[in-house]
C-alpha cells in the first residue's frame, strides 16, 4: 500500500491481504446502521427513496435520496459516481494510477490536484491540534504490522522494537511540505495514507453535489464509518444511526437521531491484526504502537470531513487534549467508549438514542 515503488512483493502481498478499516467497518455499517435507517422508509413516503450502491476508496458506498424527478435522480446520482471515480483517483491507495501513491512512491508531486494539497493543509491543521495524535504520515506503521502479521498470523505479539523505531523514523508530519509548487515528503521512503480523513471529504463532496441539486433528504455512506445526512428522514423523523458496539460488532450499542448533521466513528476493532484485537491500525505516532485507551470514538460535527478526522485523533490524543481539540470546532459532540463499555460524552450537546 505505501511505499509502492519500492515494496517487495511480500511486501505488496501482505498489505493487500490485510483487510482495512474502512472494508470492515462498512460491514458492521451494514449491519447496525442500514436496518436503523431503512426500517420503514416506505410507510408515509410520496416520493421514492432512490438508493445507489458502489464503492468509495476501497469501501462499499450507499446513497440515499429523495427527489420528485426520476430525471433529476438519474442525472444527479450519475454526477456522484463520477465524483466518486475523480476522487478515487487522487486519494485511493488502492490504485496504482492515483496521486497519493504516485506522491508514495517518488516522494513529491509537482502536479498535485488541489484536492490533494487542501486536504494535506487540513491534515496539518488537525496534526497541530492534536498535537501530533493525528498524523497521516503513519503509513510505514501500517506496513511493519501488515507484514509481521501476514507472515505470522497466530501471534499475539507485536513487531519488535528495533523495527518499530526503524518505521518511527518516517514518521513526522512536519515533514510534509505542502506549497503552490507542489508536495514534498521531507524523508525518503516516507509514505501517507489518508483513511482517516479522505473518506469524510469525499462524503462532504457528495453531499454538496446531491444538495445542490435540490436534494433535501439525504442519506451518503461513504464507508460506513463515515455518514452525511441531510434534512430529515422522509418520514418527518430525523434518521436513525445504530453504532456498532466495538465489544461485540454485530450488536447495535447506541443508536442516534440526527439531522443535518454528520457522524464518523473509529475503532481499533475495525482492523485488528492479531485474534486479540490488541494490535490494530489506529497507531499512536509517539510509540509506534496502537492506541488502547479507548475502543470506540464516536464524533458529529456539521461536516463529515471534521468528524473523520476527530474521532481518529480523539482516539490517539492525550486526555488534557481533547477539550482543546473539541473546542476548536464548535457545535461538535464526541461519544467515547472505554475498554470496559463505558460511554463519555466530550462536548456540549447530547446524543439522542
């Protein structure tokens, strides 16, 4: 997955059999959230609800729309899947065409898309802000775990310190350069995924397109792990969320009702490497090792895009952080879960469910 100009093709091998988060939490997605959603969609409806169902940067994607004109829907539905297909092109690290592995594999990019270069400043905001708890650089990680567990699946232990540290040294946001000129990774053999963020941008663009049509009600998927909601449920109810429960997946532990409003969860569950679940792809960039202090973090935010980007760094940063990181995105609430199954609510408002 990163680093793909280089990778052997072990290397190749054991990124592509590890199954990613966002593969695997659209699965529990599926599961908790879609029935929640769709349960009685047809009871007062007078215009069809129109689902799509693709994929979205690895993931199955779904949308759900409203609109009065079957031509309208058509034609608004196709402009999506294009936006799908354009984006998948800039943040895909499944395909070999795509800027974020080509800028992986030479390490700069002189002709970057501006999609690419926003989204990398956004990236360095939250890297900042979270003191460097979210950092997109982590990809050599990824890679180390990937490898060690593919090649020896029964263990329970993770790789060994000395290569650990050896992958640490790749890893430092800072050295992203992100100018008019282009992108530069500061290191060779640095490497970036955007799996935390990438997927809420790209819901957020499929939003605004179906919005800007005269969508009012919508339901956008991209990845189960990440959802965009606009208006209200046709039914006149706000629409029901089920969230997974990390200790037991096909179980529903929280279910939300919200409106216009947009929901992103992470969870060392989502990925684990081992049968334990203690080494997982939520990765603490200080260590090298996977972040245990919580094992779900639910975050809603106006944007999806600001939802994905803090439930990943909520789920990494230091307690004394979080207020701080919160706070700089008003009107945003976090439902955290301890590895107990307790639930803590960061923020001012509540969830309902």
């Amino acid at each position: 997955m990163s680093g793909q100009g280089q990778a052997t093709r072990r290397e190749r091998t054991a990124s592509a059999a590890a199954p990613s988060r966002r593969r695997v939490l659209t699965i529990l997605g599926g599961m908790a959230g879609l029935p929640l959603l769709l349960a009685g969609d047809a009871v007062r409806d007078r215009t069809p609800l129109v689902r799509w169902r693709g994929t979205a940067l690895g993931s199955p994607a779904c949308i759900v729309v409203e609109h009065p004109d079957a031509e309208t829907r058509r034609r608004v539905l196709a402009r999506c899947a294009a936006e799908i297909e354009r984006l998948e092109k800039v943040f895909s690290l499944y395909r070999s065409d795509s800027e974020l592995v080509q800028l992986n594999a030479v390490g700069r990019l002189a002709n970057s898309s501006h999609d690419l270069k926003m989204l990398l400043s956004r990236c360095q905001r939250f890297s900042e802000l979270s003191g460097g708890a979210f950092d997109v650089s982590v990809q050599p990680l990824w890679k180390v775990y990937a490898r060690h567990f593919f090649v020896n699946p029964s263990l329970s232990v993770g790789p060994d310190r000395k290569t650990i540290e050896h992958a640490l040294t790749l890893v430092d946001w800072q050295a992203i350069d992100v100018s008019s000129r282009g992108i530069v990774l500061g290191r060779p053999r640095m490497a970036l995924t955007l799996n935390g963020i990438a997927q809420g941008y790209l819901t957020d663009r499929i939003v605004d397109i179906l919005r800007d049509h005269g969508c009012e009600r919508v339901f956008a998927n991209m990845g189960s792990s990440e959802i965009g909601l606009v208006g209200s449920h046709p039914d006149g109810r706000p629409w029901r969320i089920g969230l997974a429960d990390p200790r037991a997946p096909q179980e529903v532990a929280l279910t939300l009702e919200l409106a216009d409003r947009c929901v992103s969860t992470s969870g060392g569950y989502g990925t684990p490497f081992d049968a334990a679940g203690r080494h997982h792809h939520l990765f603490d960039p200080k260590t090298g090792t996977s972040a245990r202090r919580h094992i779900a973090v639910t975050v809603i935010a106006s944007r999806t895009m600001t939802a994905d980007a803090l439930s990943t760094a909520l789920y990494v940063t230091e307690p004394e952080r979080e207020a701080a990181l919160l706070a700089a995105f008003p009107d945003t609430l976090a439902v955290v879960t301890a590895p107990d199954g307790s639930r803590q609510q960061l923020g001012e408002k509540s969830p309902q469910g």
